[in-house]
C-alpha cells in the first residue's frame, strides 16, 4: 500500500487505482484454483475496463466473457469472439441490432430461461435473420421444506431436468434459434463468504448449508446436463463464480467457471477459508477538514454496494492504517468522517484509501483507472463509464 500511495501521491482525488501486479497475481490464481478442469469465462460486468477484460482474458487458462446486458455484449463482441449474456434480455434496440449483424449473431449467446423468451425475440425481430445462439439458465439456489425455504438467488423457473430437456426441446423445435450451452450461478456458495467475522453459530450454519448446497446442485446439474444432451449437444456447461471455483470445477460436466471479481478482490471476498484474493482495486479520497484533533473528515466516499443494506456492503478503510468511520455517520455521500490512531495525523489534503465492497460498481464512479505496477504508475485506462458507457 506504501507504494501505491507514493505513485500516486500528486493526483488530486477522487481517482480509483489498480495494482497490476495484484490484478495479474489474482488472475493467474483463478486459472490455479479451477486445477486445468475447466476455463475462466470472465465476468465482464466485474471490471468495466475493456482495457482490464482484455488484459485478464487473453491469459491461459481464460476463454470468453459472460456479459451483463446485450449492448455491452454486442459492444464487446466486436473484439471478442465467445460472448455469453449472464441475464435475459428485453432490450427491442440490442435485437434487432444482432438480428442484423451476421458478425455479432456468431459471437453474442443470449440466455433464456422460458419459451415466452423466445417469443419475445421471435415479435421483435422476426424470423428472417441470423440463427440466435441461446443458453439455458438453470436455477442453482438450495430449496429446502418442499420449496418453502428458497436460499440463493432467485434467477431461473428451470430447475429440474425435466424443466430443462422441456425447454431445451423448444428451443430446439423453433427455426432460428441453435442451444449452445446451459449456465447456473450458485451465489449461495460462490458470492458468500464462509468465514465471516461475528457469530461461530452463524459461521458454522453457513457453512453446513454451503456443504448440502454442494452436494444437491452436483447431483441435480449432473441429471439436467444429461437430460439436455439428449436433445441437443452442448458447446459449453457454465458454472460458479469466484468463491466456488474449485468445487464447481470438481463436477465432471462443467466445462468453465464465471467468475471475475476476484481479479479486484474487493471487500465482500475477505472472508473465505480457502482463497483470499489480493486487493488490487481501490478509490482515493482527500481530507479536506479536521473537525477535531481524532476525526479527519474526506469528501464524499460512500460509495455503498448494492445487495440487501448491511454492513458488508460499505467501502472498507485500507490506508493509512489503523482508521475506522464514524458509526453515527458512515460513508457518506458528500463527506466520510475517520478516526482511530492514524487519523490523528492526517492533514488537509491528504490521501485515504478505499476499497469497494463489490467489484465492477467502482467503475460506475469514474472515468479511468491508474495502473500501478511497483511504485509507478504505468497507465491509465478508461472505465465503461469512462468510454461514454452505462450499460445497466
């Protein structure tokens, strides 16, 4: 953090920096933890840098970006080859733009979890165009109680192979559609930290439901895939996420894993047993008043994750060390009171470094991001934002 600190010590905040020595070290790791059994599949909406995207995912180990939206897919599809969209779509615009465009029809996948999906498309575009590549998204939270207890995100109505060969079976029977591939994001497991600090009861609960999740989805993704390649062969079967790499890579019919927040490490992955990414993304804030001789205040700084309002979704304090915020005020919008031992030498001006509780959301705030490697910085990239971008 010193060397970050002294790179960067004449640019005036708010500016975000990544250490790319961090970046490539966390990128290698992800390649490590998936053990040669499956790819990387880089989630573009966890870096918002065509710049960073490129540099990750022309790396072994990686092939092809899950997107966000169709406009960010078709945006990037025009220098990657492989672009699956992690979420469906009903953008009429972005459409009729890949219907149209052989190229991109080729590149882009679109995901599908109903055939209502399907006759949306079919309305929009009609069925003289290009064959839509499309995936299926398989549902992968733990129901438990017959379906009364739902525990994971709630994304896909597939979730049994009947479901899936069904769907798979329409989208097969309709001219202008081809299935390439089915997808599941088991964030139950992947996007929650099993070693949380706080209660050893609520740790060992996560962490016993983190184990029959596990197990369940093995066994029922296991069933789906072969039900679906009865009806149509399958180019790629997606899983995962950063905080489940290597067991969703243990499953003998995944072929890649999703995941890029872990290129950024950013404060929601603190608090896994198993991997601890490096931080490499941080924003910078100035002091800009010292209402007492313990508390430095810095303009704005609240740049709080989206997720259920809690404690883990605020920005953590990472320089200098040994600050901590105002309970009573948080980081907040226009200002973000610190104190705590450093505080006390803090002077008008100077620089407190944060980290974003999720990955992408830091590039929504700013136009580019300083690369540091070592004690220099080497570069400065655009963000999305940055490129005139907001996709979602």
């Amino acid at each position: 953090m010193a060397q970050l600190a002294r790179a960067t010590e004449q640019l005036d905040p708010p500016f975000a920096v990544v250490d790319l020595d961090a970046f490539d070290s966390n990128a290698s790791d992800l390649v490590r933890r998936a053990g040669g059994r499956a790819t990387i599949r880089l989630a573009s909406k966890s870096v918002r840098s065509r710049n960073l995207i490129k540099r990750a995912a022309e790396r072994e180990g990686y092939h092809g970006i899950l997107a966000f939206t169709l406009p960010e897919a078709l945006w990037l599809a025009e220098d990657h080859t492989d672009v699956v969209i992690g979420y469906p779509t009903a953008d009429r615009t972005a459409l009729k733009q890949l219907a149209a465009d052989d190229r991109a029809a080729s590149r882009v996948t679109l995901m599908i979890d109903s055939v209502g999906q399907l006759d949306f498309i079919d309305a929009t575009v009609g069925r003289s165009r290009p064959d839509i590549r499309v995936c299926i998204d398989l549902d992968a939270a733990l129901e438990l109680a017959g379906g009364r207890l739902h525990i994971g995100p709630y994304r896909s109505p597939v979730r049994t192979p009947r479901q899936a060969a069904e769907l798979a079976r329409a989208i097969v029977g309709r001219a202008g559609f081809t299935l390439v591939g089915v997808m599941s994001y088991e964030g139950q497991i992947a996007g929650q930290g099993d070693n949380q600090p706080g209660s050893p009861l609520k740790r060992a609960a996560v962490r016993a439901m983190q184990r029959l999740s596990t197990r369940e989805l093995a066994e029922r993704r296991a069933a789906v895939i072969a039900a679906v390649q009865t009806i149509a062969p399958l180019e790629f079967v997606n899983g995962g996420g950063t905080g489940s790499i290597e067991q969703t890579a243990s499953e003998h019919v995944i072929t890649e894993i999703g995941a890029g927040s872990g290129l950024y490490g950013p404060g929601l992955f603190d608090h896994y047993r198993w991997f601890r990414p490096r931080p490499s993304a941080y924003f910078v804030m100035s002091v800009v008043r010292r209402p007492t001789n313990k508390i430095a205040t810095v303009l704005g700084g609240g740049w709080i994750a989206s997720g259920p309002p809690a404690a883990d979704r605020v920005p953590t304090l990472s320089w200098p060390q040994g600050l901590r915020m105002n309970a009573l005020e948080g980081a907040g919008e226009t200002q973000t009171p610190v104190q705590g031992t450093a505080a006390h030498d803090l002077r008008l001006g100077d620089h407190v470094w944060f980290r974003h509780a999720k990955a992408g959301e830091l590039c929504e705030r700013v136009n580019d991001i300083h690369l540091v490697s070592g004690s220099q910085i080497v570069d400065r990239v655009s963000t999305y934002r940055g490129e005139g971008h907001a996709f979602l």
